[in-house]
C-alpha cells in the first residue's frame, strides 16, 4: 500500500455517515499496518496491536466495532488460532 492508495481510502470511508470516532481509529489502525506491512489487501494483524495503536483499551469496545466494520463491508477478518501466526485482514473497499 502507497501513500496515494491510503488516502484515497480514507477520502472513501469520510463520506460514510454510520462510522464514528472508534471506527476511524480501528480504520485507521488497520491501514497503518498495511501500510508499514507494503500490503494492499491481506494485512497481518494483532487485536493488542490494533487496540494500542487505536487507544482503545476494552475488549467490548473493541469487539463492537471491529465486528460493525465487519458487517459494514469494510473488512473481512480470518481469524488464526495458532499463537505464533498472526491474524488477516482484508480491506474490502
């Protein structure tokens, strides 16, 4: 993922008037990794990390909305019940 790409991202999900505050921060948690990670699409991912880089610090915040974006159509999470593999997540916009 490029700087152009993440911003054209963003542009899309500012016009999307049932997100809020949290979603944008897991949002924009999400697009940091891919970025730092060069991925367009399938971006590995931690709930600790996603929560710390989102300043959420509760499992129910976090889960709510993380689930709400899932449902919205903005991702779609697999999850890995191995500990030492990560989690995907695929930007779907």
């Amino acid at each position: 993922m490029n700087l152009d790409e993440l911003l054209d991202y963003l542009a899309l999900i500012e016009k999307d008037n049932r997100l809020n505050v949290w979603h944008f921060a897991l949002l924009s948690a999400i697009l940091y990794l891919g970025y730092r990670q060069g991925q367009k699409k399938a971006i590995n991912v931690s709930r600790s990390k996603i929560m710390a880089l989102a300043h959420i610090h509760t499992l129910p915040t976090y889960h709510k909305y993380f689930k709400e974006l899932q449902i919205f159509g903005y991702i779609h999470y697999t999850p890995s019940y191995h500990p030492g593999y990560k989690s995907k997540v695929q930007l779907l916009i």
